[in-house]
C-alpha cells in the first residue's frame, strides 16, 4: 500500500507537467502564424547546368522549397530567356555565371520587390523547355539548329505561360524519361529522392504532386493568364507593396517607380506623384537623362539603382536618390536613342527608344551572297556545256538550264569548297556568258547576245507606251496645294514625270488634280502624290522680352538771401522759420516768399545764392530765417532729394506655324505725326509704328531639332524732336538651331549711364566748410538691361 504522503507528493508532480504542457502549447499556437508568415517566401539557393546529347544545355535553378511554374518570356534581340519568380528571395553568393555550353553563355539573377528574375544569356535564340520538379526548375535549351522553329519575334517578347513539364519517376525507380527531349536519367533507387551527377545534389521528387495531372511521360501545370501586378502588354513587372507597410512621407512625395518595355522596344518609366503639381524638370546631358522633382521627398524603398539592361529597350539603369529637398532620377542610356515625357494627372511617364536612322541617299552598290551548298571540282579541258550540265544535274538543284549555240570551248579550272552558285558565276564570267531567269529556267547565252536582246524588248515597250490608251484620273490632295503638285508634275524634262501626251490640269475649289495619262504613269503620280501629300509637321515658339531697369538720383543744394522792411512795428526779436519750398511769414503780414515777393509791402526778395537740389520729384527742403525784427531779415534754406527706381517689362509673344512657313504676331501702337511739305502744300498726317513684333520661319530637321529663322523686334516711344516722335527701338536678327523644348537666350542689351554734376559760385565755394553754401551736388545712375529668351516646341500629332 502506498502511503499518503506519496500519493500527494506524485499529484503536485504531475500538476506542474500538466501546466508546463500547457504552456508549451500555448507558446507553440502563438508562434505559428509567424512561422508560417516568415515561410511565405521562397529562396533561390543554386544554380547549376549539364550538358545533354545533342550539344543541348540544361540549367537547373534549385529552391529551398517548393516552387510554383514561373512566369517567362524571350526576347529575340537581344537574345535572352526571363524567368520570374514572385515571394522569392535570392540565396545566391555571386549572382553572375559563365556557362560557355551551346547557345547558352551565361547566367545571371537579380531580386527586386520579393520577385527574383533569372536572366539566361544567349548566342541566338532557339526552342527551350521549362520543367518544375518539386522545389527544382529544369530549363533545357536546344541546340542551333532547332532555330528554325522559334516562334516570330512579336510572339516572344509577350510574356507566355510556358508549358511546364516534371519528369515522372517509374515504378522500379531505376530512371525517368523526358518525352520532350527524349534522354533519360538515372534516379537513385530510394523514391523520396533522385540526384544529379552532374552537379551533385540530391533533390526529392514528390510520387504525385499536388495541383498537377499525371501523364505517362510528364505531369503538366497550368500557369495563371495573369500574375497579380504584372501587366501582359509588357515585359516588365510592377509588384506593389501593401500600403500599410510603407512608411508614406507627408507632403509631396514619390509613391511608385515602375519600369516596363513596350512591344516596340521602347523602356517605359512611370512615376507615380502624390501630387500632380509636382514640378518636375528634366534635362538630358550626354548618355544620360536627368528628372529633377522639386521640393519632393523620396521613401526608403524607393532610394535605390534598378538594373533594367536585360530588357533589351535603350536604358541600362535608373537610379533615384534625395537630393537636398529635392529627389533626382538619373537615366542611363545606350546607344543612339530619343525621349519624351509627358504627365497625366498624378502620372509622370517618360519613354525612352532607339533613334530612328535616317535613310542615306547614296546608293550602294549591293554584293551579291552566295548561299548554294559547297560543291568541289578539278576538270582539265572540258566542254562548259558538260561542266553546266553537271553543275544543274546535281540532287539539290531544283532548276532546268537552255545552252545557246553559241556556249561552246572548253574550260579547266579547280574550285574547292566553293557555293553552288558562286561557282557558276565563276564559270560564266570566264568565258564571257551570261544568264537569264524565266521563273525556275535558266537560259545561258554569251553576253552580248543578251544585252541586244533586252534593248530589242525596251524599244518594244516603249512603242507600245506610246500607242497606249490616255485615262482620265480624279486626285483629291489633302494636305498640300493642287496648283503646287501641278507645277512639280509639269516639269519638263529628261525624267518628266508627265509623258508628252500626258496633261495636268487643277480644280481649285475641291483641291484635286486631273490627270491625263496612260494607266502605268497614273499609278507612278499617285504614288508620288501620296509620298507628298502628308501633313506639315507644325511648331509652338513661345518668346520672352526682359526689359529691367534701375534708376538712382541724388541731389544736394541751398538758398539764401536777404529782405528789408522799415516799417514792421515796434520792438525787437529774432524768428525762426520755413516751411518746404523756402516760404517763411512773419507776424505783421511779413514774410519771404520762393517767387521773390515780399508779403506784407509787395518788395521784391534779394538771394544771394540760389542753387536748389535739382532731381526729379519736389526735394526736402529746411527753411531758416534769422533776423531782428523792425530791421533785415536773413534766409537759408537747404534743400535735397534722393529717388531709386526699378522696373521690368515682360513680353510674351507665341505663335504656332507649319514647318518652314513663316508666321509674324504684331502687338503695339501706331503714332501721328504731322509731314510738313512745301510751300503751299497741305500738312500730311503720318504714322509711325512703336510695336512688339515676333516673326519666325521653323525648320524641323530629321532627328527632331528645330532650326529657326528669327527676328524680334520691341520698339516704344520716345522723345519729341520739334513735334515728330521719335522711335526707341530693340530688335535682334539671328539664325539658331536648337533641340525640341530647350530655351535659348538669343542675346542681350546692357546699359548703364552714370553722371556726377557739381554747379557752384566761383571763389566762394572754395572757402573751406562755409563753401558748401555756394555749391549745388546732383549725381544720377542708371541701368538697362534687355535679354531674348525663345523656346520652340514641336507639337505631338502633327
């Protein structure tokens, strides 16, 4: 029997496991969900590749679980294949590798927002194959020549959902068979797993994964249309983070960059603002495009370099960084390439694509290629009609040959590994023969015979052109002048484009032509009036006139004199006195006046220096009287005046015109003025004209800049010279070539007129400190400064 004691002392024991067993469970549930949250991603530990029969090449990327069928597309110049993986971290220690096996060179990863991109380099592009074996990715490439069967371009830079095959594992375990590629490799004998002996790593092989269907050689799995954030139209990707995970800034800021390559080849960049009134300044300097968003902050995961150069599209990275209180975007491009930007609503988009080459003109004389299978021959003195009969008896050439009676003599020559083809020219050329093609004939003939018989077929043509039938055609011309195109059509000449039995004549009302002609010509002038009648590319040119001006003026005088009256009552005393403009009253009704009178008796007032402050406006003046009344009387006054002045005149004529047409915009006045004449003769009224004048002949080259014709005029009114006014005038006259969009100033006027002036009483100026009463100082400085400033925009559309 147990005792008591012991039976309590194993309860308290097994109470303290049972709440430790609790408590492990409970830390277990609440763990979990982190687990699992931080198991949500996957990681790309590895890649390797193997060599297969037939110079085929298989890379094998290697996961730290299992993987979902990737998203993949091709592109075809240059040549690569793109894989995707979305909630994919990278694992890898070097992200590049060399591989230098087949078309395929090398290997590289990259990670951008939780999705890791493999990028395979290739040679060319040829058929490849996409295989998911639980928490593997086996891509096998075929070898050259396979290419024929790629698909066409447009096909392969549209993002597909390949078709992913797994290798199904056999019963006996002892290897598995693709169907696509037709090689077998060895499994190990333990299902759960198989390895690579090419790179030595074990990989298992679930028996039935889950999702896929189950065929006798491969298990297929279908891949969504559509990965969330991924656009189909492009090939590039936009995976957009939660909006309670960003720390969003306050003010204006950056809230998304996204990168994507349109069908064209073009890279597109799309920004997105949070405030569509962000002024966003871009400028291109040298290789590289250059956006300035002022005032703007940027968030953490924004401030980094993308990687875009396996896009295939002419921009390599696009690095965004703060700068200040601003953020700047610098593109990277490549090549020879061309941009605009343009924003809608609070999307700021830029593209960026190749520059179109511009045809050149001259005329190249084109060497034929050689493409026939390599044939070898030795003969010494053979018929050249036998030696053609053998070259066209051979298995591969599909063409019947007529020798002339005049292919005669005999030939020895050795020809080693040459085409098909060249060889025939070589045999020709040396016993001057030459060949002509009737659909798959060949008819051999010495030269001579040929050419005569081509000039006997062209004075056939011709006489049948000239006996040929007129038809009458109806033209309607859109965009050009009818009477223009007649003129061209009219030329006469050795290469007319109207034959002498031919006519043009035009309908002004309806803009259309009516030609006369022959039924081959007709279709040679519309021809050439549909090259010409297109749509005149017009141009925005937006001026902007400047006129500052400063102004200062200082000036420094005085004024004194004296009065006497006898008769201004009884006693004594001294006043003080003034006012501005130098009036100084009395009690008694006396007093100083500035015109010279005295107020009380009418007596004139005595100055002895009178030298006032002379300036524009009315000056400062302190009036001072000093005398003992009933007796003279003695005034001073002190006057002085300073102004400043600054002003700007702003002009901003624009005008929209047609490439290479002038346009002019006329804004001002017209003065009269009376012409006098001779004696007798009656006054004429004239005009003379003060106005702002922009007049501009645009010419747009063929890479988009715009090389103008200018002259700016702005004229005001100045000064009257006896009753005629006369004409300030600015102009400038200049040519200039600039890109689409840029300022330019076209010059500038700078004037200053300085001026010192001192008016004083001789001698008594020169006394030391009383001098300056016999001294009046005025200085002026002035400036004026005109700068042109013009900017021409070609308008899109047009």
């Amino acid at each position: 029997m147990i005792p008591l004691f012991v039976l309590k002392r194993l309860r308290s024991v097994f109470q303290i496991m049972a709440t430790g067993f609790l408590l492990l469970m409970g830390s277990h549930l609440f763990l979990m969900p982190n687990a699992v949250a931080l198991d949500t991603f996957n990681r790309l530990n590895k890649i390797g590749f193997s060599t297969m029969p037939g110079n085929r090449v298989q890379i094998q990327l290697n996961f730290a679980h299992s993987v979902q069928p990737p998203q993949s597309f091709s592109t075809d110049n240059p040549a690569r294949i793109v894989l995707d993986f979305p909630d994919t971290k990278l694992g890898l220690k070097k992200k590049s590798q060399t591989i230098g096996i087949g078309v395929v060179q090398s290997t590289r990863a990259v990670e951008a927002r939780d999705r890791t991109r493999v990028v395979l380099k290739m040679v060319t592009m040829v058929p490849y194959d996409i295989q998911v074996a639980s928490h593997r990715v086996l891509v096998t490439v075929e070898n050259m020549a396979s290419k024929s069967t790629m698909p066409s371009t447009r096909d392969s830079l549209i993002p597909r959902s390949p078709t992913i095959s797994t290798p199904s594992v056999s019963s006996s375990h002892s290897g598995y068979e693709d169907s696509s590629t037709g090689w077998t490799s060895p499994v190990s004998s333990t299902p759960s797993g198989y390895e690579d002996s090419s790179t030595g790593w074990t990989s298992p092989v679930s028996s039935t994964p889950s999702g896929y269907e189950e065929s006798p050689t491969r298990w297929t799995s279908p891949v969504p249309s559509s990965h969330s954030g991924y656009e189909e139209s492009y090939t590039g990707w936009t995976s957009p983070t939660p909006v309670s995970s960003r720390p969003v800034p306050r003010g204006p800021h950056i809230q998304d960059i996204d990168f994507q390559r349109t069908s064209d080849g073009t890279g597109r960049i799309a920004i997105t603002l949070s405030d569509s009134a962000i002024v966003v300044d871009m400028s291109p300097k040298g290789q590289n495009i250059v956006l300035e968003f002022s005032d703007t902050a940027l968030p953490k995961k924004l401030d980094r370099r993308l990687d875009v150069l396996d896009f295939a599209t002419p921009i390599s990275f696009i690095d965004t960084f703060p700068r200040g209180s601003n953020v700047r975007m610098k593109i990277t491009a490549k090549g020879n390439f061309e941009h605009h930007a343009y924003q809608k609503d609070n999307l700021y988009v830029i593209e960026v694509k190749e520059k179109v080459k511009v045809k050149q003109d001259k005329i190249k004389i084109e060497e034929r290629k050689y493409e026939g299978q390599l044939v070898s021959f030795n003969f010494q003195d053979v018929e050249v009609r036998a030696v053609l009969s053998l070259l066209f008896d051979l298995p591969w050439v599909n063409m019947n040959m007529i020798a002339s009676q005049d292919v005669s003599g005999s030939i020895t020559l050795r020809l080693k590994n040459l085409p098909w083809d060249q060889a025939l020219d070589i045999i020709l050329e040396a016993k001057g023969l030459g060949m002509r093609k009737i659909g798959n004939v060949v008819m051999i003939d010495l030269k001579k015979n040929l050419d005569e018989r081509k000039q006997r077929e062209l004075s056939a043509q011709k006489k049948i052109k000239e006996l040929e039938p007129l038809h009458t055609e109806f033209i309607k011309v859109n965009y050009a002048k009818a009477n223009d195109l007649a003129n061209l059509l009219h030329t006469r000449g050795q290469h007319s484009f109207v034959s002498q039995r031919g006519n043009v004549s035009t309908d002004e009302r309806t803009n259309t032509l009516i030609i006369q002609e022959t039924a081959s010509k007709i279709s040679e002038i519309r021809n050439l009036i549909n090259s010409l009648d297109t749509p005149i590319r017009q141009v925005l040119i937006e001026s902007r006139l400047v006129i500052a001006n400063s102004n200062f003026s200082k000036g420094l005088g005085v004024k004194f004199g004296y009065s006497a009256n006898e008769d201004l009552g009884e006693g004594n005393g001294v006043v003080f006195g003034g006012k501005v403009g130098g009036d100084t009253l009395f009690s008694g009704g006396t007093g100083f006046t500035s015109d010279n009178t005295l107020t009380g008796e009418g007596q004139g007032e005595n100055f002895i220096v009178s030298l006032p402050a002379i300036v524009d406006g009315t000056p400062a003046a302190l009036g001072l009287a000093i005398g003992k009344i009933g007796s003279y009387l003695l005034q001073l006054e002190l006057s002085a005046m300073q102004s400043e002045g600054n002003g700007e005149i702003v002009s901003s004529p624009r005008v929209i015109t047609g490439n290479q047409q002038e346009a002019i915009i006329t804004q001002g006045t017209e003065i009269p003025y009376v012409q006098l004449a001779g004696v007798g003769a009656v006054a004429e009224v004239q005009f003379k004209q003060a106005v702002l004048e922009l007049k501009v002949t645009p010419q747009i080259t063929p890479d988009d800049r715009i090389n103008m014709e200018l002259s700016i005029k702005k004229d005001s009114v100045g000064a009257r010279i006896n009753g005629i006014v006369s004409i300030d005038k600015r102009e400038v006259k200049t040519n200039v070539l600039v890109d689409n969009g840029e300022t330019v100033v076209l010059g500038g006027v700078y004037e200053r007129s300085s001026s010192n002036n001192i008016t004083r009483v001789p001698f008594l100026s020169d006394l030391p400190l009383i001098g300056n009463l016999f001294k009046r100082r005025s200085s002026r400085d002035d400036k004026s400064e005109l700068l042109i400033f013009v900017t021409p925009r070609i308008l899109k559309g047009t």
